[in-house]
C-alpha cells in the first residue's frame, strides 16, 4: 500500500489534526509564562485565520451539495453557522484557560504575601520574600493582559465574521452562542 500523501498548503495547515492533541492545563502551565503564551496563541490560529476558515467551509458545503449531500438552507448561511460553532467552542475553551490560569496566578500571590507577612523582622528573609513577591506581581500582570488581548482578538475575529456573514444570527436556543454573539 503506497503511503498516504501529505496535505499540502491551505488544507495542511487549516485541516483539523488526524491525531488531536489534549492539553491538560496544570499550575505548571500558567505559572511558565512562555508555555502559558504559546497554548494561547495555538487556540488563536482559528481566530487568525477566520476569513480562509470561512472560504474552506463554504466550499466543502458547495462540495456536499455537489454530490447530494447537502444539507438544509443557503450554503453560505450553513458554513456561517458551522464556523460560529467553531468560533464559541474556542472562545470558551480560551476563556476556562485565562480564568483558570488568572485563579492560579492570584492565588499564588496571595500565598506569597502571606509568606512576607510571616518572614519576621530578619532584613534578608523580608528582602527575598519582596523579590519573590515582585516576580509573581510581574508574572500576573501577564496572565491579566491575556484577558485584554482576548477581548482584541475576539473583536477582531467576530467583525471579520460578520463582515462575511452579515445575515447571519445563532438561533435563540443556543444560549452559549447567544451569550458571545451579545458579548461582543
């Protein structure tokens, strides 16, 4: 049997992964800042490329229509709605990420200030205990700056979205949906 080729161009890098990888946020992950930003931006690639994601759906609907199988409705209105899924499922899984993550991070502050409090009148353990306190400052003002680039990044993907899809709305039912649709 000849090995499969390898998806090329658009297809590679918007097709979603044959063998999706499960990532298990820990403490760990929020408080590496560096593994914290690059989770971040692999869950932003949909956002990024909202408008070839819109392009690729539209023609695999055009496509299933082709042969047969397509579904109820306008393929434009029916891609819309698939890509909006899309869209809330990741703004979700990004927001229970940064929320958990902000937790962590406060938590770990308040823990360090309790540790200042408790260093005693010794100038060394109190001078080294701030430092401590100072990076962690650092560190959550990092995880609370995810919170505003989110919201640039949201905006910036819903008015590309609506740009393409100007009549559509997520149906009243899907509360989720109706949530981000209103929120943004």
């Amino acid at each position: 049997m000849p090995p499969k080729q390898p998806q090329l161009g658009s297809l590679a890098i918007q097709a979603p992964s044959l063998t999706p990888k499960t990532v298990h946020v820990s403490p760990s992950t929020c408080h590496d800042i560096s593994v914290f930003k690059d989770l971040m931006n692999q869950y932003r690639k949909l956002d990024d490329s909202i408008n070839m994601r819109l392009n690729r759906t539209a023609a695999q609907y055009r496509d299933r229509e082709r042969s047969g199988l397509g579904g109820k409705g306008d393929i434009e209105e029916q891609a819309c709605a698939h890509v909006w899924r899309e869209l809330v499922a990741n703004w979700s899984r990004r927001k229970d990420i940064v929320d958990y993550c902000v937790g962590v991070i406060d938590h770990s502050l308040d823990e360090k200030r309790e540790t200042l409090q408790n260093a005693g009148d010794d100038p060394s353990a109190q001078r080294k205990a701030k430092g401590i306190l100072y990076a962690e400052e650092v560190k959550r003002n990092q995880v609370h700056n995810e919170l505003t680039v989110e919201s640039i990044v949201r905006k910036r993907a819903f008015d590309a979205f609506r740009a393409r899809c100007r009549y559509f709305e997520p149906p009243i039912s899907d509360a989720e949906a109706r949530k981000w649709w209103d929120a943004v």
